[in-house]
C-alpha cells in the first residue's frame, strides 16, 4: 500500500495524495501524470531507438488516459479496485526496461495495491516442496508393464523434440499397439549395437515427456472422500492433515486440470457458464477416463508414486482423498461418478473467508481464467459460479461474499439430497482450535486408520498450509472489516439455514 514516504520523491510535492482513509491508497491523475513524465524525460535522454521510444510514449500517453477516466468514475472506491489492478498491470508489460533512474517513479506506479511480498517468499519455498514431491511421484518405467503412444501424439508440444532424435523417434513407433520393454528390443536394428539399459533410458524419457502411458488395470476406488468448501476456507490445510492417514492415496494437489483436461468437463463447453458439474454431465466413458486420469498421479502420504510400485504390489482397491474448491458445485456429479463417495464439508464463517477471498484477489495469484469473454479484466480467480456474468460492475469484497455465498449454498443443497451418513460437517474454527478432535470425528465418519504418525501430527499445531498467503491471525480479517460488514445482510439467509447445522 502507498504511504507518504512512497511520494516524498515527487517534484515540488505540490500535489498530495487525495484518498480518503477509508478507501483505495491510489495516486490521483496528477499524481500518475508527474511520475510518468519524469519517465518519459529519461526515456528521450536514454540510448533506445526512436521506434522504441514512440512506441513506449505511445503505452505512457495512452494509460495516462485511462488512469484519469478509471478515476473520475470511480475515485478511490473499491469498485473500481479490479479497473485499476487491469491499468497496473498494462503499465507493467509496457514499461519493461533496464535500470533507469526513474525506477522509483516507475516503482511508486506499480506497487500500488500491491500484497505482501514476505508472503510471496514463504509461497515460493513451498511450492518448490510441492515441485519436488511431484517429481518423486513421476511414473517409473515398469519393465513388465504395457505402454503404449498416448492420444493424438503429433498434437504433444513434446512430440517436436523428438524430430532430432532419430533412435527415440523409433523406439516410439514400436509402441504403437500395447508392448512392454522385452517385447520391442526384438524389433530393435542390429546395428544400433544399443544395449537394454540404453533403451530403457530411452523408453524412460519417452514417459517423462508424456508420449508413452503404461497400460494398467484401473484399482477401485472405495468410499473416495472429497473435501468441499468455499474457496480459502482452510481446505488445503485439511487436505494436508488428513493425507497423511496410511489408508489414503491423493494426487498430492488440486484436480483443475485433470478434470478439466476432459473437453466435455471444461466450462467452455458449456459456453464458461460456471463450474458447475451434475449427474448430467457423467456421459458413459466420463467415470473410466476420470478414474484413469486420478490413477497416473496418486501418491501415498510419501510421495511414492502408485504406478512407481511394481504390478504385483499394486493395490487393488484404494482409499481416495481430494480437494478441489470448484468441486463446491460439482458434488452430485462426484456422487454420480463415485456411488460410494463421502464428503467433508469444511465451513469457515464469513468474516474471515470473504477477508481470505479479498486476499487472494489482490495478490493475483490465483487465476482460473485468463480473457474471460465477458468479463472486463485480465483474469478471474477462484470457482467460476453461475450468475458470474452479474458481477462486471462489482467490487471485490463483492464478488468474494457471492462465491462464499453460492459455494455454500449449493454445497448444503446437494449435501441434503444424500444420506446424512455420506457427509461429515467440520467448522474451521474446530479444526483450528482442536484440531485432534476434530480430525479423530473425520477419522471415525470415513473409517480411516489411525497411526503412531498420525498421534505425533496431532500432538502439535497445524502446520500452515501450503496456500497460505500470509501469516494466520483471527483478527487478520479486520483490516477488511468496513467492507465486508457492507455485505452480511445479504448472506443471512444462508446463514440462518447453517446457524442449526454448525452448533
């Protein structure tokens, strides 16, 4: 957030900053219109070409502009939060220069509604553990398993790289009906002299790029559990507890792309009208591809990869854990895939998650979308409810309260058409606050096996989560609080349905 010292640079200082507390910290017309000239003075003395320069005054002028019509419509007002990050970040991709002296001004200009970068660092380090833990989870050449070219091969972005490789070029083909290792060294030219070790490593990297998949016969999935809640209400943190039961085998993160790789499951095929996913939606090849697609990335609590194990110490049958946030608007299609799925249903009250919403908006770190058509900005983040379309004039906070809101709501809808023995209830207070409890009540519900790991997990705090984008705090919601008061009339509808349910 900008504060005086951000300005104390300005010439002359004439014109101070002329928010009002309780609204968006943003520099005024005037303000934009003296840094950017300061730039654009550096930019005529600077060695660049006269195309580059008229090309970058050009980019200046023109956000200038906008800046200035974004403001008298909007002010400092959280309305227009979305329209100013979409100007940020337009500046950014036109001003991509080396040191300048003017880096300040250009500074000033860019960390404008900017988030916490301390968090940013935390992140870092632990997507880079989720990184390595994928890697431990890579499929391992299975010498006496099937393996066969994967779907429209030529279409693989990595199927390129093969043209100058002429031997893996010709391993591939011999895979063109189901073979094991054994079965194409027979085919092999005699005068490539290449010994088994060396085609293995071939075949190896033909798997590491994706051209080759084993062939396997798929495990049951018995009472797969799926943990459902608004987006940042502390899913990832159950996620994680609950994956380290021995019984339990995940894909290590969320599911977006494996089920929306399915062309029938993306929302464009229903013109991005949301997530939305029912019992309509599970056309007859859906269950075997999807549970095709989960097999080839589970992993047991040590990131050991299910088809890193020899066929013969395979399991047959497997307990199945997964979170999702889209999967809030997709649970009778789950049910309908899975008949004997049960659902955790983790809420967490609304102050804090529409604060948590907020938090991830702004730090443009979650996009689903990117270019949404109808949508004005350059991305859209979380689930993508239905009646999205509404919300192209709304602030955040709003947008934020309506994905808690519709999220729950359905959740609660389609939770109560199934037995109550197929869901479980957890409040994220609980799990916060007694989180063995807590965990033990889910341990019984799903008939999960306890463990000597489990106890040691338990016997301490949580750990934050991997998406945790700041330091947890129960008050950390109040910096949000005068917005998202605004909006709590509109959820007590809702609220008064799970007032009965959460006590």
């Amino acid at each position: 957030m900008i504060v005086s010292d951000d300005v104390s640079y300005l010439p002359n200082r004439d014109s101070q900053p002329t928010w009002k507390p309780d609204g968006l910290q943003i520099l005024t017309p005037a303000e934009i219109g003296k840094l950017t000239t300061e730039i654009l003075s550096e930019l005529e003395n600077s060695q660049i070409s006269p195309q580059e320069l008229q090309k970058l005054s050009t980019g200046i002028q023109e956000f200038r502009r906008n800046w200035e019509k974004a403001f008298s419509r909007f002010g400092n007002q959280y309305s227009g939060e979305l329209t100013y990050r979409n100007l940020i970040l337009n500046f950014e991709e036109t001003i991509r220069l080396p040191q300048l002296e003017s880096r300040n001004a250009i500074s000033t200009i860019t960390s404008m509604l900017s988030t916490s970068k301390s968090s940013s660092r935390q992140l870092s380090s632990k997507q880079l553990l989720l990184a390595r833990n994928k890697l431990k989870a890579k499929p391992q050449l299975n010498r006496n398993a099937c393996y066969q070219v994967v779907e429209n091969l030529e279409l693989q972005k990595s199927y390129q790289r093969l043209l100058t490789l002429p031997k893996h070029l010709q391993v591939l083909q011999l895979f063109k009906s189901p073979s094991t290792l054994e079965e194409i060294q027979h085919y092999l030219p005699s005068e490539w002299e290449t010994t088994e070790t060396q085609i293995a490593d071939i075949v190896q990297k033909l798997i590491d790029l994706e051209l080759l998949k084993e062939n396997f016969p798929l495990p049951k999935f018995t009472k797969p559990i799926f943990i459902v809640s608004a987006p940042r209400a502390g899913s990832t943190l159950l996620f994680e507890t609950l994956a380290q039961f021995p019984d339990l085998w995940t894909i290590g993160d969320e599911s977006h792309e494996i089920i929306e790789g399915i062309p029938e499951l993306h929302p464009a095929a229903q013109n991005f009208s949301s997530n939305r996913l029912t019992q309509d939606d599970v056309l007859p090849h859906i269950p075997t591809i999807l549970t095709e697609r989960f097999t080839r990335q589970l992993q047991d609590r040590e990131a050991q990869g299910y088809l890193n194990f020899p066929i013969n110490e395979r399991l047959p049958i497997i307990r199945f854990l997964e979170k999702t946030p889209k999967n809030a608007l997709r649970i009778p299609f789950l049910k309908t895939v899975f008949p004997e799925a049960l659902f955790v249903y983790l809420y967490r009250e609304p102050r804090e998650n529409i604060s948590s919403l907020m938090e991830g908006w702004r730090s443009q770190r979650f996009p689903s979308y990117q270019f949404l058509s109808g949508w004005p900005y350059r991305q859209w983040c979380f689930l993508l409810t239905p009646g999205w379309e509404s919300l192209q004039e709304a602030s955040i906070v709003e947008i934020a309260a309506h994905q808690w809101y519709t999220a729950n709501a359905y959740i609660l809808d389609d939770l109560e058409t199934l037995p109550q023995k197929s869901w479980h209830l957890v409040n994220y207070y609980d799990l916060i606050q007694d989180p063995k409890k807590t965990i033990s009540q889910i341990a019984e519900f799903a008939q999960l096996r306890w463990d000597k790991h489990i106890e040691e997990i338990l016997s301490q705090s949580l750990p934050v989560a991997r998406r945790t984008l700041s330091e947890p705090s129960p008050d950390k919601w109040r910096k949000n609080e005068k917005e998202i008061e605004a909006v709590l009339p509109g959820l007590e509808p809702l609220l008064t349905r799970l007032k009965n349910k959460i006590s």
